[in-house]
C-alpha cells in the first residue's frame, strides 16, 4: 500500500524513490512485523488466558515438556497479524505473487485454527485431544499446494520457452527440459509446500512454541530470497 501511494510522489520528493527498492521495503515490513508482534502479542495472550485457551500438550510428551500445558494456544494469531498486515503495508500489490503467498500463509492458518480450537473443545469435554484429524488436516495442506502449483505452472512469470528454476545467489535461470512431463511440477510444488508446512507443525506439537521453527525454516527462505 505505502508503495503505492508514495512512489507516484517520488517528482516532488526525491527521497521517496527510496520505496521503488525492495531491500528497503523488506527491511520495513520486517521492522513493522516486529513491533507489531510487540504490540498484538501480549494483547492476544491476555485475551487466550482470560479464554483459558492453554495449549493441549500432546499425549506421550516427556514430563519436562508438561510444565507448555500453560502456554496459550492458538498463538498462532501473532504470527499472522505480524505476517499478513506488513505485507499488504509494504509489498507491491499488483504483483499477484504476493496475494497467492498471502492466500496460501492464510490458508494454513485456518488450518491450525480449527486444529487448536478443536483440542480446546476436546480438552473441555474431556475427549482425547488429538484436535484435527491428520487425514483432514493434511487434505487441507495438499489442495493448496495442488491450488498453488497449477496456478504457478499455467500462468508463470518466466517468459522462457522451457521450464526453469532459479539457483540461490546466481543471477541466471536453469533451464529444465521436461518435454511432456511438466506436470511434474504439480506434485513437486505439492510436496514442497506440504513438508516445509509440516517441518515446523510437526516439531511445534511437542511444546506448543512454533516460534523456534518458524524462526529457523523462514529465516533460511528469507536468506534465498
């Protein structure tokens, strides 16, 4: 949004071409999400304790681990007010790029949503807390990816005659021969999408604190980025 509305001014005020830069928009939104996470976060916690939204630990998890049963659940909400409204302040909105990332972060938010809710629910009426079924759970991350890898495939931003990928830190493109076989990228983006998904929903199940693997899995894609 911001570049939206000031770059158009960049005639009158020179300094504002700094926004046409998307290191320096990164580096806001990053600076914005930080401080926004400073401000909703002890906001929505208070709000889930009051709830007596308490993380379920799950069954079979070491007694030192027992001690996460008081950590408020459905954190989750941080993390995506901190992702979500950086983005809409500091990304180019006509690059469709950003909306289908925006879509998919969103996507898997409900996801965890309704899983956290239902432990909750579980917890309350004194059922086994296994929140959403795996089978559901894991459904919900494949149609994304299914969603994502047709839209990428169909409608790309490469206007090379062959499909291609780009290597970290090189500024040219790897040309991929697929002759017949491009579909290949549907399963393949679907894979990615549902393991980087599950790299950290996985380890998050021991304690509650998704913020350790989030740090370490988004950290590397941002270095790429």
């Amino acid at each position: 949004m911001l570049y939206h509305l000031l770059v158009p001014l960049t005639p009158y005020w020179s300094a504002l071409n700094v926004f046409n830069y998307i290191t320096f928009r990164s580096a806001g939104a990053a600076v914005t999400a930080l401080l926004l996470s400073f401000v909703v976060g002890p906001i929505i916690i208070r709000r889930l304790q009051r709830m007596q939204g308490n993380q379920v630990v799950r069954e079979g998890t070491p007694d030192s681990h027992q001690s996460k049963g008081a950590t408020p659940t459905m954190g989750g909400l941080i993390i995506v007010t901190s992702l979500v409204i950086p983005t809409l302040l500091w990304a180019r909105l006509d690059n469709r790029y950003v909306w289908l990332a925006l879509l998919v972060t969103a996507w898997m938010g409900v996801i965890g949503f309704v899983d956290d809710y239902l432990k909750l629910k579980q917890k309350r009426e004194g059922k086994r807390n296994v929140g959403l079924v795996e089978a559901n759970k894991l459904l919900g991350q494949v149609t994304i990816g299914v969603a994502l890898s047709l839209v990428l495939w169909q409608f790309p931003l490469s206007t090379l005659p062959e499909p291609s990928t780009a290597l970290p830190f090189i500024k040219w493109k790897l040309l991929i021969p697929l002759a017949g076989f491009a579909w290949l990228y549907v399963p393949w983006v679907t894979f990615v999408l549902t393991g980087y998904s599950n790299a950290v929903n996985l380890t998050d199940g021991l304690d509650g604190l998704a913020v350790g693997p989030i740090v370490m899995a988004g950290g590397a894609v941002a270095i790429i980025a």
